[in-house]
C-alpha cells in the first residue's frame, strides 16, 4: 500500500458485526464494505502473516470461524484488532482496509488457489514452523 495521503478516503462509520464474522466500514467516498473477520485474519498486515519481505508470506488456515474480541484506534490512520485466536499485531491502515473491500473476491480466489497449491482446506489446523519468531501457531 502506498499510504495515506490527502485524498486516501477514510472511514465514516465501523460496525463489528460479531455473529456474522464481519467487519461493516462505510468511507468517505460512498465506498461500503462488508469484510469478513477470515479474510481480515488471512491477509493480515502483521510480520507473522505477511513475512519481512517477498516470498516469506504465511498461508493461514484455520480461520473460517475466528472472531474479533477487540477493535482500538491506532492513531488517526488505522485500528489493530484482537482476533478470538490471540493474533493482534496487525495493524490495519485505512488505505489497507479499503484495499482488501475493493478487492475483496480476488484475494479469496487467490488465497483460496494457495490453499489448493499447498494441498490444504481453509480448516485445516495452523502448522507452527519453527525457528521463525514470527511464525507462531495464531
């Protein structure tokens, strides 16, 4: 994401939806997401999820029924959920969330095309990898 700038729309309302899994976020500019908590927790910003660097993502499975028990501000520019599985250090920029609304059916095809390439279901149980303080079992 390129970061917020002067014209990057920014959320007007944020509704948790806890028994529907989803996030509901109305923008500036009319923009209406409903994200779901999976798709929040699979795409994470966090270094756990998203590596340092390209090709160090983590394939996360497991997440079909995680929930959101905490959403806090993080300045003016993003909140940082606590997901029902413990993670909580990803830190979600608007721009970032505005990202995963629009894109929302692309990156649950492409998420779901590297389920199928690692020869996993969305259910699977996490596989903790060790050696990377990153990589914990979330």
């Amino acid at each position: 994401m390129a970061g917020l700038t002067t014209t990057t729309p920014f959320p007007q309302d944020i509704t948790v939806h806890a028994q529907s899994r989803l996030l509901e976020i109305v923008f500036s500019d009319g923009a209406h997401f409903k994200l779901p908590f999976e798709l929040m927790r699979v795409y994470s910003p966090s270094a756990e999820v998203q590596g340092h660097g390209p090709g160090q993502e983590v394939l996360q499975t497991g997440k079909r029924e995680v929930g959101i028990v905490a959403l806090e501000p993080v300045g003016k520019y993003a909140v940082q959920p606590t997901f029902t599985d413990g993670h909580n250090s990803g830190i979600f920029s608007w721009d970032y969330l505005y990202f995963l609304g629009t894109r929302q059916a692309e990156l649950w095809a492409d998420y779901e095309r590297r389920l199928a390439a690692a020869g996993l279901g969305r259910d699977a149980p996490m596989v903790e990898k060790m050696g990377s303080a990153c990589a914990r079992s979330h």
